[in-house]
DNA sequence: TTGAAAGCGCTAACAT
DNA sequence: ATGTTAGCGCTTTCAA
C-alpha cells in the first residue's frame, strides 16, 4: 500500500507538504497543490487511520455497547444512531454482550473515541471505573443516580402509567402484566407504572397477573403466546398490558386460538414502536416509545462532547405516547350492563 | 493513560520485557514475570490498540459493509456473524449504506483486517478494484460470476421454485407474486425460481400478477398490506408468494379485513426465519432462509483467511427449505369440486 | 534472560 | 511556502 513518502517522492515535495494539503492545514500554492493530488490520485493512495491515531490521539472511532447479545433488541435505537455517527464522520463499532468493565478495558485500549451504552446493567462501582478513564460516554437507557453522567432515557414509567389508566378508564380492573424480560430495567419501570396506577385507583394487587420470562428468548412471540395461553383462566383477566408489541402479537395468537374475541372480550397493549402494529389485524393498541429520537439524541450529545470537547452533562428523558388503535375496548361487564 | 514506559519504569524492566511478557513471546524469569504483571496491575494497564496495529499492520478489526441503511434487512446474518467474530477476538466495525468503492477506501485507510460484504451490488470493476487491494474479504450474498472471491450466498432460485411448486401442487395456478425490493438480487432470484415453475407446469406468466415496491420503505408491513389491498379482484389469484415474511404478514391483515378466508379462499408463503411467523395465526407457510448459517459461515471463513494467511477461496451455496405450516391449502375449486 | 534501538505512517512544532 | 525532525506507543531484531 502506497504511504506518504510514496505520494511525497512522485510529486517530488515533503511529506509535510503532503500531510498538509491533505488535511488542509496550513497553506501552500496551487501548484504544488496540484502536484501532491496528482499523486495522490495515481498512487490511489488514502491516509492511514491508524497511523494519524496514533500521532493524534484521536480515532474517529465511537463505540456502541449492546449488554446483551441481542442486536435486535433495540435495533431503531442503534440504527438511528449508527446514522447520525457516520453522517458526522465516525466509524462505528458494535460490540455485543458488554458490561461496564468491558467498556473500560475498551476505552483503555485507545482505540474508541467515545461510547453509547445501550440499557448497561446499573453498577455504582464499574461506572465509577468507567468515569475515570475520563472517557466520553453517553447512557441510553438503564436509569442512574448520578447527575454527572450524560443520559438519554425514556419515560417508561410514565408510559406504564398510562397505557394502565386508559385500560382502567375503560372499565378494566383485572390487567394481566406479561413483560418480556424481567433483567432489563425498562421492564420494571412500566411494571412500577402499572403498580401506581392499580393502587391510585385502589385496585387490589394480584400476584396471579404477573408474568415474567427470563429474557433468554428470542422468539419474543412465544413468551407472549405461552403467557396467554399457560394463563389460569380463573384469574379472569379482561386486560392485557404487554412490555413488548412482539409478545403482545404472540397473546393475540394465543386469544385467536382460544377463540377469545380482541377486544370485545380481551383488550391488549403493547409497548414499542413496530411497524407492524399499525398492519396487524386488529391493529395493536401501544405505547409509542421514541427509540429512533432516542438514538439520534445519544449520538448528537457524544459527537458534540467529543468535538467541542464541552463537559456539559446533558440529561434528557423523552416520553411514550399512547397510540390509541383497535385492541382496547369498554369493559364487557359494563357494555353488558351486568353490574350491580 | 498509563503506557507502556509507565509499567517498565515501575517493575523495573525494559519496555522490550513488559511487551514480551504480556504477548507472551520470548521467556523470562517467573520473577520478572510477577513484576511486570503486578506494575499492570497496579496501573490498569492496557495495551494501545492503535500503537500496536500500526508496529504490527493488523488491528484485529473487521468490517460488516450493508448496502443499505437498513440494519434490519438481514439482522440474523449480522448477529450471527458478529457473535463468531467477537469470539474470535475480533472487533466489528459495522458500515451503513457501503458500495465497493466505500469497502476499497476503507481497506486502503487501513483501520481493517478483512470485510464482511453483506448483500453488495454487483459490480465488476469496482469489484476488481477492492480485489486488487489484497484485502480478505467474503460477500454474503448479492451474487458474482467470478470464481475467485469468497461467497455464501443462498439458493433463492430454489427456494422461489420449490414455494410455486408446492402451490401448484395444491392445485393453485393464478399466484401473485410481490416482491419487497426490487432493487436486491435476492427477491430477482425467487422470481426466477416463480417464473421457472410457472413455464414448467405450462402456466402462463401474467404482468398483472406481479407486484414489486422500490424498496425505500422500513414498513414491510405496508407492502404487503398494500399489494393485497390494491389489487384488482378480478386477476383472481388463490395464492400469494411474497418474498419477505413481513411482507406476508401485511397481507395476511388486509386479508382479515377484506374477510378473505386464509388459507381457505387464498394461500400465502412467505420468505425468511422470523420467528413471529411460528406464532401468528394462523401460522405462516414460510420458506426458511438460513440466514445465520450464512453469516456465522462467511465470519469463519473470513477468520480463517485472515488467521491461517489461506487465500483458498471457498463458495458456498445454502438451501432454503420449506416450512409446511397453516396458509397453504388446496385450491377452493378443487375443494369445492366444481371443476369440469 | 534482558536491554537498546529501529521503525511502523503519520502530524505538528520549529526552522528556513 | 516548504522542509526537517521529533515522537505518538508499540513490537521485534540484534547484541549483550
């Protein structure tokens, strides 16, 4: 492969002229100008990247952290990431199954200029560790105490909350809650909205409608369908709130074959942002959540402290809204008017 | 960031030493050992990637190239490759929207071991071009009449015939086929399987049985939502073949809603390994495309070249098969028995 | 077994 | 405007 020197000697100047009008530092005249990118286009020749780290210290190389081995799991936030990244010139390396401390050995190893953790395990002492390297970082997902940490996040809760009141509103009292992954935080934070909204409404708790899966699966479908279907038909649910529209398409399955009308009989929502729910027959009652924003955000905020090199932590949670389609509907008891 | 300088200075040894010792190459004194691993110890000490790729001309990086924006497109393949990849100790760098001119440049910035071509436009002399370079590369797919590069690529011709076959079979003749993306070589592949099982069995092609889409749209949902629902009633096709399950999946809603019985009055197939279609209802007749055989198998054969310094060029061809599940059934004229 | 030193390809400070 | 040169952090050859 062609280096400096090579492009130097056949345009017949320094390799200090060369790097210079490479990298348009410094000035130079049009002619030898000329010359050197003359050379350059004969000899096919590119800068290497790994040489120009080395002497400079930085990579252009910006690393998004995946805590499980899931790429698909959230694949709207690392696709809209992976975007806004590359657009601003950074190669972008994915690395599946981190933890914190892999992070750290990462960042140690010099060769990323900056990290998206995506839903990182919460670990007080490893992200102290991450903190030191003096590293840039931004947190999507996977809530933390501290303030002095960059952090996108979304408002599960709230989107738990809600999609559990507008099931309440409608006359709902017994809400099966099936989330997909009892490991990710996200979960528990809709299933902490789902709680507050029982009790603000003081509807009694039931253990019975709680259903939770280890997360190893990838056929999120299944969780959803064996949730229905495993489900103790005495427990009477006339809801169903999903952490997932995936799981949320597998309990539709599931009433399908049971010959349980959606919604007349059962109302269903779920959380995410798939496409597929719009065309879904009936279309899927969900809570919309800003993963694209989410991850566009992430990227712009790191780009940003690595480029201007500003310290300025930047915290920001972006919230769900209820995309109000066909799966949920009026209590039966109360369209049959069979309450006392 | 503590160096190598660092952790000589502080066991006491030559930086030639602390190099040996943690490449484990050369010998030393089990003493000198212990002190040189303490001193790492104590400083957190990593080895620069970047130094250490530029003395020795590897980085242990290697490039997953799509030619698309669309992470999504063929996420298994990318899992799956990225899994073997990171096991293998290789970092993975992943590139939206490449061509072959994209995949020269950044062979030629050097930041890269070897690349994973998914689904590439064919192109001869960009192809050439990136040959020329001596880079380890395998294409995934997006088919080559060159011989001397290394290719996995799966038998979609196969797959499109057997999937018409099979509808023959059941007695179906007019089969509407829609493609996702008419810009891939892939679904021009199933359709040559289609055309080819159609010309054998001596029915006549029909323009107004073809439906393709220009690709630009994530929701796949929508295109087959859409082809189904625009369709003129009167080509009175029985069959849908659709080159993506997703794809399928939208015509299997605008089916329910235009209270067409499936598979009764209209069978379906689909194309892919999405899970979801084990659990839709009723469960969709697939052909199942062995994506993540495909990736983990171009990974390793990447690694190997890399690693071994092999330059055998392997080609592999994997086979679709045939998913017998719940939207394929005798065509109603024959149920029915009122054929003459 | 260990150390000294060259050099990977580049940038940038300094000199001209 | 251009050239000379030090040095980024590491591996590896050669000498001791």
């Amino acid at each position: 492969m062609a280096t400096i020197k090579d492009v130097a000697a056949k345009a017949g100047v320094s390799i200090a002229t060369v790097s210079r009008v490479l990298n348009r530092t410094g000035s130079c005249t049009t002619e030898t100008k000329e010359k050197v990118l003359q050379a350059v286009e004969e000899l096919g020749y590119r800068i290497n990247l790994t040489a120009k780290s080395l002497k400079t210290g930085q990579t252009s190389v910006i690393g998004i952290a995946l805590s499980g081995p899931y790429l698909l799991e959230t694949p709207m936030i690392i696709r809209s990431a992976l975007i806004v990244l590359q657009r601003q010139g950074f190669a972008v390396e994915v690395i599946l199954d981190a933890s914190m401390d892999t992070c750290v050995t990462l960042m140690k190893e010099g060769r990323l200029d900056g990290l998206l953790l995506i839903d990182m395990q919460r670990d007080e002492a490893s992200l102290k560790r991450l903190i030191k390297t003096e590293c840039r970082f931004v947190l999507l997902g996977g809530d933390t105490d501290r303030e002095d940490v960059n952090l996108v996040q979304i408002d599960f809760f709230g989107g738990g909350y809600a999609a559990t009141k507008h099931l309440i509103s409608r006359g709902h009292r017994e809400i099966l809650f099936a989330e997909d992954n009892t490991q990710l935080p996200y979960t528990q934070e809709i299933k902490r909205g789902y709680l507050f909204a029982l009790d603000e409404n003081g509807i009694p708790y039931s253990e019975a409608l709680l259903k939770g899966d280890s997360g190893d699966s990838l056929n999120k479908e299944s969780i959803g369908y064996n949730s229905l279907n495993r489900l103790d038909i005495k427990t009477n649910a006339s809801a169903l709130l999903m952490t997932n529209d995936r799981i949320a398409q597998g309990a539709l399955s599931a009433a399908r074959e049971m010959r349980i009308k959606v919604p007349a009989e059962l109302s269903v929502i779920g959380f995410g942002d798939h496409s597929q729910s719009d065309f879904s027959r009936p279309s899927l009652t969900s809570v919309k959540v800003p993963y694209a924003q989410q991850g566009e955000l992430g990227a712009e905020i790191l780009v940003n402290n690595i480029r201007r090199g500003d310290s300025i932590v930047k915290r920001v949670t972006l919230q769900t809204q209820l995309a109000l389609r066909h799966t949920v509907t009026l209590h039966p008891r109360k369209v049959h008017g069979d309450r006392p």
